[in-house]
C-alpha cells in the first residue's frame, strides 16, 4: 500500500462522498428504528451481514484461502478484536447517551472523535504531529459544526447524555488511533482490519441488544425499514467502512478524520431531502466554518 504524508485532491474527494453517504445513513438509521428494527439490534445485524460480505468479496478477489486468512490467529488478531471492543462500545454508549440528551447536543459530543484521534496521532505517532496551524484549523472546523447544529439551542440534555456521547467519540477517535498507531494493524491490509472489527464486533452488540431488552421480531419492520438497514450494511458498513480504513492507513489520520466533520451537516441535508426537516439558516456559515478549517488543517506545517 502506498502511503502520503499529506492528503491530496483524491482523498479529500472520497471523502467527502464518505461523509454524505455517512449522513444520510443517519436519517435511514431513524428511518428503520420507526419502521419496527431497535437500534443495537441494527448495529449487530449490521455487523454480522457486512463482515460476510467482506469475507466474500476477499474469496471472490483472491481465493478460499485469502478468505479464511482473515481469520488467522497472528500478530494482527488481538489488536483486531481489541479494536471491534472499541467498536462496540461507541454504539453501546452513543444509543443510550441519545435517548439521555438531545439529538443535537448528542451529536456535537459525538464529533469530538477527530480532537481524540489528532491527540492520539500527534503523540503516538511522530510523522503525523501537528503544529498550530493544524490545531486552529481542527477547532474553527468544529466550530462550524457547533454552529449548525446550536441553531435551535443546545437544551433539554443532561450530564449523563453528555457524557455517554463524549464517551462514544472517545471510543471513535481510539478505533482510528488504534488502527493506525499499532504496528500490525497499519501493515494489515484495509479488508482484514474490517472484517475483525465487525465480526468482533457482532457478538458483543447482539448479546447487549438482547439484554436491553430490543425485540428481534423480524416479521413486524416495515420494508422501508428493511432497506435502511440494507444501506447501513452494504453501502456504509462494507463499501464505506472498507474505503475508510484504506484512507486511515494510507494518509495521516488525523487529517483523515477531521473531514467526518461534514457528515452531520450531510446528515441536515439528508433529513430535509428525506423526512422533510427544517434546513438550519445557519447551514451555510457551518458549512463555511467546516471549509476553513478543513484547509487550515491539510496545510503543510
């Protein structure tokens, strides 16, 4: 694999096409928990089909035993499922964080994610440190995300939602230092990282969602629901997931992970195109603020 040391005009690109597939995936996520799917029921699910379908492209591209390669019990096995944990544990404090504060102050902690995975890159990683420059662009980014989403105020949350968000941005931004600062992991190839995350992943949300008490009633979602969690697997968990970890381990993830900041922005467009929400007024100074940011960001030092 080929790796930069900045990200260039291709990256920025997928990218973005990343995050406007990750924010409509927001909307279709609310989409099949009305139509009758519970949310950690989803992310197990999810989880299970699209390592599959991992297993299957990689059988498809290079043979059986590529296939069950993924599966090897090496170097690359403990960090892989150290960080299908990580993984897990975004979900399993994301949902109930939400259900504890409000959706846009869930959100905003959320997207932390990127200050944890820059703070975990600058140290752990010398070639990926950043310098002022980087720092200021990384907070006036998130800044345009604040923005947007504070439009209609930041109320009606609580200390513990709060936190159950921060946590989950917490465990957001470790997957990406973990994959990237490991030695194993960053010479794996972007198939098998993902593959042991999610089929390591699958048990532990599936075995929460049984014990939060989710009904797995498969014939009560309705069909819309259905493709919402067809999207969640095939486009997001398997084709997304697999161009993103490509991303992280080509380029400098930091910088990487600084773009998810259009992904709520993305996810404002997506309600109002497909649930018919209200555009923020203040989506095209967030939109601005994110913009600047992003290219201070990807300056060179």
């Amino acid at each position: 694999m080929q790796r930069h040391d900045h990200v260039d005009v291709r990256a920025v690109a997928i990218m973005v096409l990343l995050c406007a597939l990750w924010g409509l995936q927001a909307v279709l996520v609310k989409v099949a928990i009305a139509g009758g799917l519970p949310p950690v029921f989803q992310a197990g699910v999810r989880s299970v089909v699209a390592a599959g379908l991992v297993t299957a492209w990689i059988g498809l591209r290079r043979g059986g035993r590529a296939a069950a390669g993924l599966f090897a019990a090496d170097a690359v096995l403990a960090p892989g499922l150290a960080i299908a944990v990580l993984f897990a544990g975004e979900f399993l404090t994301l949902f109930p964080g939400l259900q504890l504060t409000s959706a846009s102050r869930g959100v905003l902690f959320l997207y932390t994610a990127p200050f944890f995975t820059a703070l975990g890159t600058h140290w752990l990683i010398p070639a990926e440190r950043m310098g002022w420059r980087q720092a200021v662009g990384l907070l006036i980014a998130f800044g345009g995300v604040a923005v947007t989403l504070g439009w209609q105020g930041f109320g009606g949350g609580t200390l513990a939602g709060d936190l159950l968000c921060l946590a989950a941005g917490a465990l957001w931004g470790a997957t990406t230092v973990v994959v990237k600062a490991n030695a194993a992991l960053s010479r794996a190839s972007a198939a098998r990282v993902l593959v042991l995350q999610l089929a390591g992943s699958a048990p532990l949300l599936l075995a929460a969602s049984a014990g939060m008490g989710e009904r797995w009633d498969v014939a009560a979602p309705t069909g819309l629901a259905w493709f919402g969690l067809f999207y969640q697997t095939a486009v997001v968990a398997f084709a997304s997931y697999l161009t993103w970890f490509w991303l992280i381990l080509a380029y400098p993830a930091g910088r990487i992970a600084a773009f998810t900041f259009l992904t709520p922005l993305f996810g404002v467009l997506a309600g109002a195109l497909v649930l018919g929400e209200a555009v923020p007024p203040a989506l095209l100074a967030g939109l601005g603020g994110v913009a600047v940011g992003l290219r201070l960001l990807n300056g060179r030092r």
